[in-house]
C-alpha cells in the first residue's frame, strides 16, 4: 500500500483488520439470519481505519512511471497480424 500512495502522491485510507473476507463473509451472514437489516446498518458500523502517507521523492516518482510505462508500452501488441 505505500508504493500505491507513493506513485499516487496521495495519502491512502485502508482498514486495520487484515480479515476483511472473512468480515465480508461474517457480514453476509448477519444480513441474512436478519442481525442486520439492511447494508446501510453495515456501513454505518466504525471500523478502526489507518492511513498511509505518500512518502516518496517526486523525482524519483516520475522515474518509475516512466519506467512503469515504458515497461507496458513494450508489453502492448502492434502488429495486428499477432493478435488475429
């Protein structure tokens, strides 16, 4: 999550259970047996929250996109007789 907030240059909000399937299915659950009665009571629910700040140097951000999309140019087919 920090090379995400890194090349976003944008902080990144993400929950502190590291069980989220198992929430989600927990969840699922509750909302059939009827313990919840809708998903608006579900999101209403606080959930501990940590956010991770952008930390690299914008130099070195523009250089891995740019790397970045050098490597996914190189990876795009061009030669439409390979893709048919």
């Amino acid at each position: 999550m920090q090379t995400l907030a890194d090349l976003l240059s944008q902080p990144i909000s993400i929950c502190k259970d590291p069980e989220l399937s198992a929430l989600g299915a927990g969840m699922l659950a509750g909302l059939e047996t009827g313990f919840w009665s809708d998903m608006n009571e579900l999101a209403s629910l606080q959930r501990e929250r940590t956010t991770i700040e952008p930390n690299m140097a914008e130099d070195k951000r523009l250089h891995v996109l740019s790397t970045w999309n050098a490597a996914v140019t190189k990876c795009l087919i061009t030669d439409e007789s390979i893709a048919t």
